[in-house]
C-alpha cells in the first residue's frame, strides 16, 4: 500500500516544511506501522518472509534439518516446497522441479543405462553446481532419492569457445582423352574422368 500516494494533497496545500506537511507524514509513519503489525502474523505462515525461528519449527515440522554452509535463501526454499519435494521424490519430473526451485536448472537425469547395474541413477550436473553444492545435492539424494536406486554424479564443464572449428577439404582428379584416326594409334581409346570435392563447414 503506497500512503504516500493516497495523502498526496492539492498542490496549493503541499507546501514543504508546512504545518499540515508535517502532520501527513507523522499520519503515514503511523498508518504504515498499524499495517506492518497486522500483516505481522500473515507473514509468518510464508518461510520465504517469516522469522527464522519460526522457520526452524516449520522444518521440525517438515523433517528438513539445517546444512553446514548453507544459506538462509537455500533453507527457507526447501522449507517452503518440502510437500512437493516429498510428492515428487524418485520422478524424473519431481526431480527437475526440485532442483530449478533451489537455483540448479541445468541437470539431466539418466536411468537404466547399458553399462552399469539397473539400480545406477545418472545426474548429469554442471561441475560448478556441483564443487559448490555438492553437500546439498548429497542431502537431496538421501532424503528424496528411491530406495533402490544407486545415484552417480556425471559432470559436465562448460567453456568458452574462442575459436569455432572449420572444416575445409578439396580433392581433384583430372584425365585427358584423344581420339586418333591413325591405324597405329599411339595413344589407343581413353576415358576422362574428373572429380571435384570442395566444402566448408562454418559453426556459428
């Protein structure tokens, strides 16, 4: 609610510094304390904008339990979804919602692969994502992972690329035929045959 807008006065009576200058502002000063008050406890059911001691018993609540190292925004946001987390545990789909609410979008989630045992889950991760979290992602495959599922971290480095890489090939091949009317042909019949490769290959 913006009170400065709703006490605005006329331009003739909103002289600065003026008497009943003053007492608009003590009014907004007052009015926008009654408002935080009453909106104190509304805030409170949130876990993004409640106090942190009640968050702590919102996660007692929830069975998440507080990492080390990690920040109040990461502990507030698991607080916050820890129904969906728990709704979506072991799916793919479940997974991928998890990982974009706590700030990792970029994962890729493999399963039943050829070369390892069934049971083996594959995350493909960022390698910053995962040096920088790596206790949290830990954390989320203990309480969120299936139970007979194995999980393997796979990481991925992502770099700048300085140059693209151009391909350039070009093969040739070149033959010459005459035809004589000589009874003694020198050169006899011939065949020509010409092949021309030339391609480039730009990745932009």
């Amino acid at each position: 609610m913006n009170w400065e807008t709703m006490t605005r006065l006329p331009y003739w009576l909103a002289r600065p510094a003026s008497e009943l200058d003053k007492l608009r502002k003590g009014t907004v000063r007052f009015w926008s304390r009654v408002s935080d008050l009453l909106a104190w406890p509304a805030r409170q059911l949130d876990p993004m904008t409640a106090e942190l001691a009640l968050v702590h018993l919102l996660a007692w609540e929830r069975d998440i339990t507080p990492l080390a190292n990690e920040s109040e925004q990461t502990y507030r946001i698991r607080v916050k979804y820890a129904l969906q987390f728990a709704k979506g545990a072991g799916s793919t789909a479940g997974w991928h919602f998890m990982f974009e609410k706590l700030g990792t979008p970029w994962i890729t989630i493999d399963e039943r692969l050829g070369e390892v045992d069934w049971d083996v889950v594959s995350l493909q991760l960022l390698d910053s994502d995962l040096a920088e979290r790596h206790q949290l992602i830990g954390n989320l495959c203990r309480q969120y992972g299936r139970t007979t599922r194995r999980y393997q971290y796979v990481t991925i480095a992502s770099m700048p690329l300085v140059a693209p890489p151009t391909e350039f090939e070009h093969e040739s091949l070149t033959g010459i035929a005459r035809l004589s009317d000589n009874l003694i042909p020198k050169l006899g019949l011939a065949t020509m045959d010409h092949e021309s490769h030339f391609s480039i290959a730009n990745r932009n």
